[in-house]
C-alpha cells in the first residue's frame, strides 16, 4: 500500500482557515526586525501566511493583523508586493 504523503497546511491569519501551504503567501520577519516577503516559504523567522486574494491582503492591511503577529512595523511596499505577487499569478493562469 503506498503512503498518501501529508500536504501542508497553515492557518490564513485573516481568513482563519486551513490551506495548503502553496495557495498561501508567507511574510517573515527575521531577527533584525526586517520584514519580507518568502516566496520560497523556506527563509528563517518568524512567519505568517494569507491567501492569495486580493481581499485577504487588504483586510490584513486594514486591521494591522500582520504587524500584530510578526510584531513588527509593516511597510505598505510590502502589501503592494503581496498585491502585485497575486495579480501576477492570476494572470500566467
């Protein structure tokens, strides 16, 4: 019997829901306080994911949700960056 490997998964901090880990973006802060997008998903840090929709990334932007859980400031570059990664990917679709 072959072995289904285990998928991934994290929690949206905005939704709240479970995905797999690849429909979501991870944002990091590393430990000199420098915050960053991983589109790798593999950088050191402190990480947190949103989905990939447009909605999800200005809620977060909105509430401050993001900057709560990396507690740290969060540059509005770093949302156009999520924004621009999501509407790229919608358009190689």
């Amino acid at each position: 019997m072959v072995q289904k490997r285990k998928v991934p998964e994290r929690k949206c901090i905005v939704t709240n829901e479970m995905k797999q880990k690849k429909e979501l973006i991870r944002v990091v802060r590393n430990k000199e306080g420098e915050v960053f997008v991983d589109s790798s998903g593999k950088k050191n840090g402190r990480g947190a994911y949103l989905s990939k929709e447009i909605d999800a990334i200005n809620k977060a932007e909105k509430t401050g949700v993001l900057s709560r859980q990396l507690n740290a400031q969060i540059e509005p570059s770093i949302y156009d960056e999520l924004r621009e990664l999501i509407l790229g990917e919608n358009h190689e679709k």
